[in-house]
C-alpha cells in the first residue's frame, strides 16, 4: 500500500513539475516579446532559450523528450500567429539550439555542470555561444527571406538577444535547481537577515537608478556598472555563485524594462534602438562574465583551502 502511495505521490510531482516548466516556457516568451525596443521592434534579451536549457541541464537525461516536446509545442502555438512557416523554422532552431548547448555542456563536463568550476563555466559560454550564433542564423533566414538584405543585421539582433538571455536564465535556472536540489543548503550558513536585506537593497538600488530620467551624463553611467558589480560580488562572496545568478537576472530584467521604457542611463536619445540595445547587451553580458569568473575562482579557492585543511 505504502509503494503504490509513494508511486502516486510521484507521479502527482511530475505532472506538477511538468505543467510548472509549460507555464515557466509560455511566460519566459510572453515576456520576451514584451521586451522588445521600439519603435524598431527589436529583440535585446530572450529568456526562453535560456530557461529551457537551465532546465534540461538540472534535469537526468530520461525526461528530455517529454520537456523538449513540451516547449516546443507551446513555442510553436505562439510562433503560429506569424506564418506557419515562420513557427516550423523557429521553433526548430530555437529547440535546437537549447538542446545542443545543454548537451555540449553536459558532455563536455562528464555529464554534470558545476558554477564553483572554471572549466565547466568556460565550456558553458563557449557552447551557448556556439549554438546561438547558429541560432541566429535560423531565425534571420525565417525573418528574412523576401528581405535577404537585411539578413546579417538581423541576424546580429537576434544572436545578441538569444545568447544574452540564454546565458543569464540559464545560469540562473541551474542555480536555482541546484538550491532545490540540495535543499538551499549554500544559503545555511549565511543569516537569512543578511540575505533578505541583500536582495532588497540590490533591487532598490536598481530600481531608483535605472528608472531615473534618461541622461548621458558619465557619472550615472559608471554608477550603474559600479552598484552592479558591487551588489554581485557582493552575493558572490557572502552567498555563493547560485543567488548571485538569481540576483543578476533580477538586475538584468530591471535594467531591460526600464532602458526599453527609455529610462535610465543607457537610455540615450542620441542612439538608435539597435546603438541602444547593444549597450544593454553588452551591460549584461560584462556583469554575467564577472559573475561567473569571480563565483568559479572563489569556488575553487574554497575547495582547495578545504583540500589543504583535510590533508593536514
């Protein structure tokens, strides 16, 4: 009686967990689209990518099918409203390209990814780069093709935009299933008081300052890249790189909201949408790269001072 309670239980988890990751999908695109930059309607930052591959990295390999076939239906019932063509193209891509970079990854590090490791971190971006590059090449065909002049300043757009929200979602995706798996056991030895007032302090701070009036003034734009890092580093050294991850995309969907609002200080009316969106990109890809070196130096500093304690 107990097994067949424990089975039900069970599967009751993962139809629940599996709705969860088709609503967590459905959103992550309804907000992508909500931030593109007018009036030019262009993309700066995709979540979807990035949360499928953050998911199919923390998930054993016997429940890719199911999830892959998942996104890619409900992907494809909201590409549909453009063309079919347009849907069958890039939701394709789009899948692909997840589930590549989260094979290469897994592959490449002996079938586990680990933030606190360099190398792991390394083979990370260089296989989410690789795969959204091709990504991109996808989608500009799709968008292209009674234009194909415009085929390499769209597929300029639309690379930036999938590797910048792959990297960071998909950094914090794992993080996050990390924290769960080992029942948010990195944040145990940090008081919960110092946390909360952590994340509320970055998400004010970031809050005041990308929401200010648009200004090209020096000194607000090297503040926003000074709270950044500070807040990161911040989280990296007293948290761990898990909530760092977590803080950063929180950050990042500040500084995208508000910048695409024409707020704060990458807001510049001087630029076009795209000058605009390439700095936000390059604002965020920066923040992600310090991130991760800083989270996976300190990670493996902390291991060997374990190592040399051990051995003594």
């Amino acid at each position: 009686m107990e097994i067949r309670e424990e089975s039900a239980a069970s599967r009751l988890c993962i139809v629940c967990a599996t709705a969860v990751f088709g609503f967590l999908v459905w959103l992550s695109y309804k907000a992508g689209i909500s931030f593109y930059f007018e009036p030019e309607n262009v993309a700066t930052f995709w979540l979807t990518n990035g949360l499928v591959i953050g998911v199919l990295i923390s998930t054993p390999r016997r429940w890719w099918c199911p999830l892959v076939a998942i996104q890619y239906a409900i992907q494809f019932a909201m590409n549909i409203g453009f063309s079919l063509e347009f849907a069958i193209i890039v939701t394709t891509v789009n899948t692909v390209s997840a589930l590549g970079a989260a094979a290469l990854t897994l592959h490449a590090n002996d079938g586990h990814f680990n933030l606190r490791r360099l190398d792991h971190v390394f083979v990370f971006l260089g296989a989410v780069i690789a795969a959204e590059t091709l990504n991109g090449l996808g989608g500009a065909f799709a968008v292209t093709r009674r234009t194909p002049d415009e085929f390499w300043s769209v597929w300029q757009v639309w690379s930036f935009a999938t590797i910048t929200g792959s990297l960071i979602v998909g950094t914090a995706t794992v993080a996050v299933g990390e924290l769960v798996r080992t029942n948010f056991k990195p944040l145990r030895s940090v008081r919960k008081f110092e946390a909360a007032s952590m994340f509320l302090v970055a998400v004010l701070t970031c809050h005041l300052l990308f929401s200010s009036a648009t200004t090209t003034m020096y000194p607000m734009v090297f503040g926003a890249e000074l709270f950044g890092l500070l807040f990161l580093v911040w989280a990296i050294m007293r948290l761990g790189p898990e909530a760092s991850m977590v803080m950063l995309l929180i950050i990042s969907l500040q500084l995208v909201y508000h910048t695409g609002n024409g707020h704060g200080p990458l807001a510049n009316h001087s630029l076009t949408t795209s000058q605009t969106v390439l700095a936000v990109q390059e604002y965020l890809v920066m923040h992600l790269m310090a991130g991760l070196i800083v989270s996976a130096l300190n990670g493996e500093r902390d291991e060997g001072l374990r190592a040399l304690d051990s051995s003594r």
